[in-house]
C-alpha cells in the first residue's frame, strides 16, 4: 500500500511540472495567463523597459518638420542635443518604453546600444554574428525577441543624455557612452552623449556620518567649485604659466579637490554653495554629476548647500535638490516647505562605534541669492525671519531628546551657509587668514548671527567672496568674551573669478575631536605650500569658543 502511495505521488509529481512547463512556453509565446496573475508575478524590473530609441531634428526654417513623435507610443527626453545653440536646428532623444507585464509578443526589449559610425558587427571584435539596427545621430541598436529577455540584467531600463567631453555618470547601473552623438550643426556646441541604464534601478540609502574609532571626525569645505558644461574656462588662474598657459577650469578644480580627498581622507564633504556656474552650466546635470562622482567613487557622504550661482544654468534650486537626493552619499534635504528657501537641514554625527547618541550637529541653511529690494537693501539676499525661526525650534528640540541628553561628551554644533553675515564685516575681529575683498554680506541684517550664539552654535563657515579666507573671532560685548567664530572657505574652482594680487585656490578643513571637545580648522592650497595646513588653528576647546 505505501508503494502504491509513493508512485502515484511521484506520478503526480511529474505531471505537474510537465503542465507547469508546457504553461510557461505558452505564456512566453501568447501570453495565456490573464493579466491578474502576471500583475502578482515578481518582474524582474520593476517599472519600464526601453524598446527603442531615436533622434529627431527640427529646422526653424521648415514649417514641416518637428521634432515631436506621436506621444502615444513615443517619449522625449526634453534635453535639445545642441543645448538652444544651433542656429535654426533643434534635435531631441525620443524613446520607447513599455512596462514589463505590457510587453507583447510584437516588442522587442533591448539590450545594449553604441554610438559610431560603423556597424558594430563589423567595426567589432566579437560582433560579427550580431544584428545592429541604425537610429540617426550615429546609434546603433541591439534587441533581442524574447519577451522573457527582460529578466536579463543586460536590458536597457533607461536612458539620458549628458553633455561635454568630460561627462560622467556616478549613478549605479548607469553607463555613459564614450562616443558622442553625431549631429550635423556649425554652432559651437557641446557633445552630447547618451548614458543608459541596465538593470533594476539601485536604491538609494543615506548614509550615517558616525565619529571614527579615534573618536574625531573631519570635515572638508568645498566652496565655490564653480563648474559648467563641458571643460570650462579658467578665470585668474595661478601660476599663469602653468602647463604652458593652457587651462580647463574644471579639470583642473576637480583634480585638485581629488587629490585633496586622497590626502585628508574627509568623514564628510560640505559644499557651500555656487558648485555650478549657471552662466556656462546649460546643462546644469551634467556639471552637478562631475562633481558628485568625485565623492560616490570615494564612499564619502556630502551635504550640499545652494549659491547665488547654481540655480542660474538649466535647473532651479528644487530640481537641483532633487537631483542631489536621488545620488549616492548625498545628505541634502530640501528642508520644510514652509521655511523660506530650499536646503535648511540638519545632519547629526552620531558617536562612534553602534552608538545612537548624537556627538556633532551640523546646520545648512539656504542664503538665497540677489537682494528682493535692491533700492533699500543693494546686494544679495539675507536669511528669512522663518528660517532663523526654524533653527531655533529645530536647535532647542534636539537639545531635549534622549540621543543628545545622554551623550557623555561634551556635544557640539556647527553651521554652514553660502553669502557671508553682515558681521563678517568687522575686520577687526580677523584673527588668521586673508581679507582681500569687501564681504559681500547683504545690506539687511535679520539677525541670524545672534541666533546662533544662543543656540551654542561655535562656529559658523560661508563661501561667495573666493579670495577671502579669513576666520573673525566674534565677541559678547559685554566682556568681551569669545562667542562665535566665522569662517570663509576659500574659492576652489577655477571656473570663478580670483585674481587679487595672486590667489591660489583653496579648501578649508575643520576635524572635531570628541574626545576633547576641541575643533582645529586649516586650509589646503592649489598651488606653492600644497602639503602644507596652512594657518592651522584651535578655535574650540574644551567645548567653548578659543581665541585660537
């Protein structure tokens, strides 16, 4: 009887993996299975796959021709390949793309794309067996029949397009192609160049700034990368000399910021503000990625602030901060829609080890850009009344909760913003470092210097003025105590103006010890001393304000 039992159960067994197999090739090939149950089955790719692509060209001189395709089947990407400088001639990226469970037997899913002139099967080693299809521009298609070959990890799940001979691609998954695009146009324009994405999107996870196992942390200040689409041209660069007098500015910024994060090795990069140059950034994605791959190759996590200068290219400040958040190792945050501007956050700095307790708070806020009543108030823009309310809600909230009550050391608290205070007008205050231009703090003064005092706030550290690099040591007048230091940062970029009897780009460094509660601060230069800390100072000791 137990036998009997056995070979039927086996029997059955077998015929439900040959029904289960010969339902699979049905489905594969007629899709049998009604769409409730392929909505439930586990896609492989998650959202759309590309099953074509293409280049459309318009010419403002042929009232006929367009460059929109039936948007039913077509999407474009709204990026013109000659970026609104070719003189009568548009041309813009179309693709099509299906979800995974609406692809029929008809589609045919892709799989890899080239850009040349040649076809790839035969310009190719190991091509030769391959079929290529033409797209204009110079692309080259591959695809494959098989529904099922969506699950492959080759599938092209998205597409892009960046410009300049120096785009990158930090973002997982993505891949950005050598060759450019091949456009017909006598305008001067920059390279356009597709990037394409294989695979399921990679999730995107904040990091933790934690305090090293020696108990410090180091943060390096990156002000005013100043970086366009394309190469760049060099402003007041130093030595003039150098290399012949020949000069890509943002070659040049981003190898030296390189070789400064090989060297300090940061726990956290800070960029305050103005990291493009919106007047040469039309473009301004492809400038933002040049700067972010240097920190995602790196796994070193950066908080970004926001310029007069960044949000003057293609994007504005909230598609800049969208940007930013969907990178790798970005902590920027938009901040509460009802607080003026776009990037107030916080960043805390937990203790080192798997402690919870929050050793180091750090603040961004957004300083806008051009004054909003140039006859009164002539400059640049100030800090709002709702984001120095916000600080001090946000400031004395954390001060109550268990993670900072209960650290044992002696907790600490920086902030970082972009235009300067209007107090970092008072020279007199300067203790290190070169005053070389006016502050061009604004006109109005809401106050903001204040509230950082009595939220304990030590020091606070700006960009904007590049060849200023001074740290004024603010004091209580009553007893003329120390209060608050305000730090510059130093221009970085070689994309920004300089010059100023000889200023060579620089980068200022701050590393807290935790378990002194000391915070030393020193800058590192371009050019001449460059392994040297220049002006290396102690502004924080003991938790408190030092003359340094």
């Amino acid at each position: 009887m137990t036998r009997r039992i056995v070979r039927t159960s086996i029997q059955l067994g077998v015929l439900a993996c040959i029904v289960l197999f010969l339902v699979f090739l049905l489905d594969n090939r007629y899709r049998v299975l009604p769409d409730a149950i392929h909505s439930h089955l586990p896609a492989h790719h998650p959202g759309l796959v590309i099953t074509d692509i293409t280049v459309t060209s318009c010419s403002s001189l042929n009232p006929l021709s367009t460059c929109k395709l039936d948007s039913g089947g077509w999407h474009r990407l709204e990026k013109d390949l000659y970026l609104n400088k070719g003189w009568v001639t548009k041309a813009y990226i179309h693709i099509k793309r299906k979800r995974e469970e609406e692809l029929t037997e008809a589609d045919k899913v892709l799989v890899d794309v080239r850009v040349g002139r040649l076809d790839p099967s035969t310009g190719e080693k190991g091509q030769g067996n391959e079929r290529w299809e033409s797209r204009p521009g110079g692309i080259w298609l591959k695809h494959t029949s098989s529904r099922h070959a969506s699950d492959s990890q080759d599938t092209v799940t998205a597409v892009d397009i960046l410009f300049g001979a120096d785009a990158v691609e930090p973002r997982p998954g993505w891949e950005v192609k050598d060759q450019p695009l091949l456009l017909s146009t006598s305008a001067e324009t920059q390279e356009a160049r597709l990037s394409v994405r294989r695979g399921n999107p990679s999730p995107v996870e904040k990091p933790v700034p934690r305090i090293r196992k020696d108990d410090k942390f180091k943060i390096m200040q990156v002000a005013d990368l100043h970086l366009s689409t394309g190469l760049g041209t060099c402003r007041d660069a130093e030595p003039p000399e150098h290399n012949g007098g020949r000069c890509d500015a943002d070659a040049r910024t981003l190898d030296f910021v390189g070789q400064l994060l090989d060297t300090e090795k940061p726990d956290l990069v800070v960029l305050s503000g103005d990291q493009v140059n919106g007047e040469t950034a039309p473009d301004a994605q492809s400038a933002v990625f040049k700067y972010a791959e240097l920190f995602i190759r790196r796994n070193i996590p950066y908080a970004t602030i926001f310029g007069n200068h960044d949000d003057e290219g293609s994007l504005s400040r909230t598609a800049l901060m969208t940007l930013s958040q969907s990178l790798p190792f970005s902590l920027a945050e938009p901040g509460p829609a009802t607080v003026d501007g776009v990037g107030n956050y916080v960043v805390e700095v937990l203790a080192r080890g798997t402690s919870t307790h929050s050793a180091l708070t750090l603040y961004f806020l957004d300083t806008h850009g051009y004054s909003p009543d140039e006859r009164q108030f002539r400059g640049y823009d100030w800090l709002k009344n709702s984001q120095i309310d916000w600080f001090k809600e946000r400031a004395s909230t954390l001060k109550q909760q268990r993670n900072h009550k209960e650290y044992t050391h002696v907790h600490l608290d920086m902030a970082f913003i972009h235009i300067p205070l209007p107090e970092y007008r008072e020279t007199g205050d300067i203790v290190s470092g070169e005053f070389r231009e006016n502050p061009t703090a604004p006109g109005f003064n809401s106050g903001f210097k204040q509230a950082l005092v009595e939220e304990g706030v030590l020091a606070v550290s700006c960009g904007h003025d590049h060849v200023n690099d001074y740290c004024a040591l603010s004091r209580t007048e009553e007893g003329n105590k120390p209060e608050l230091w305000m730090c510059y940062g130093g221009g970085a970029g070689f994309g920004g103006y300089a010059g100023y009897g000889g200023y060579h780009r620089r980068v200022r460094l701050f590393e807290f010890d935790t378990n002194e509660a000391r915070i030393t601060t020193w800058k590192r230069l371009e050019w001449g001393e460059r392994e040297k800390r220049i002006d290396e100072q102690v502004i924080v000791a003991n938790g408190r304000v030092v003359t340094g």
